[in-house]
C-alpha cells in the first residue's frame, strides 16, 4: 500500500478517536444515596411458612426463603461530588424484587428511574449480589440512559454498597 494512502488511514483512525465536537465530556464523581420511604410494600412468598403481614419479620418462623416482588422504594441523593451533582439531583425510585434465605440475605434486582427536575430522567435496571435487611449491607450497581436536556443520550453507571448498619449506599458515579 502506498504511503500516502497508509497517512490518510491513519489521519481517518485519528480523528474518528476524537470525540466528536460538543459531546459531553465523561463525568466521574462519588454519590451517597439514602431510602426515604416504601412506597408499594412487596407482594411476599414464604417458602415454608406464612406471611405475617408485619413490615418485618415478613415471614414466619420456619420459612427457608423469602420472595419479595414488585415492591416501589423512593431514594435520594444525599451527597453528591460537585462534578456529577447538576445531573443527578432528584428522587429516585426503585421497583425491588428480591430473594432472600431465612436471614433476610440474598440478592436482589429491579428497575429505576431518576428525576432530575429541570434536566431531565435517567431510567434503568440495578442488580444487587448482596442484600441484607437485618444489617443494612449491600452491594449495587444500576445502569441507567438519559432522556431529556442534558442527560439526553448519555449514560450513568454507579457502583456501591454500604458496609453492615450504614444506612447509606455509598459509590462511585460515571456518566457518558
């Protein structure tokens, strides 16, 4: 191949590596995230024993699992890094569906969406390997796409948890 088709492949691979101008640049920043209320508590399964209608212990004694399904969480940021703050703050709700053993641990999934009043909403899913509602712990990660002003086509990923009877999640925020 001659050289100066070899130059003008190179330049083309180098200006496609550029982002494209006004793309948003990538924001890095930490987050705190709190539970403020239970909004739709969840449909219970007990796995031999019965629901006890209490808000906890949902089950009886004797139950191996728990299922809970289609419960609604409301959450909010409590703390944010100034970088990532504008484009987060807001409410966030949680649909949790969750399996835990006798010891109210196990994993747990859902969807989310984020309002961010005067931006726009970021909506998506979070999985969470860990879960447990006797000692607060947890392990999260929530994958969410923006519609809306800024937020528009970018994405926001975050990853945290909280160490047992913290009541906040604590992690790092990235948006796209």
């Amino acid at each position: 191949m001659p050289k100066k088709a070899l130059l003008v492949l190179a330049a083309v691979a180098l200006v496609a590596a550029l982002p494209a101008g006004g793309q948003n640049p990538a924001l890095n920043g930490e987050a705190q995230l709190g539970w403020v209320a239970t909004v739709v508590p969840p449909e219970i399964t007990c796995a031999g024993g019965l629901p006890t209608g209490l808000p906890f212990p949902q089950c009886s004694e004797g139950t191996r699992h728990i299922l809970g399904r289609n419960e609604v969480q409301t959450w909010w940021p409590f703390v944010l890094a100034p970088q990532v703050e504008p484009l987060l703050h807001g409410a966030i709700t949680f649909v949790v569906n969750c399996n835990f053993d006798a010891q109210y641990r196990g994993p747990c999934w859902g969807t989310f969406t984020w309002d961010v009043p005067g931006v726009g909403q970021w909506a998506g899913s979070w999985t969470a390997p860990v879960m447990d509602l006797l000692t607060y712990e947890s392990r999260i990660s929530m994958v969410g796409h923006g519609t809306g002003g800024e937020i528009a086509g970018r994405q926001m990923k975050f990853d945290g948890g909280s160490a047992p009877y913290e009541w906040f999640v604590s992690g790092n925020v990235r948006i796209h």
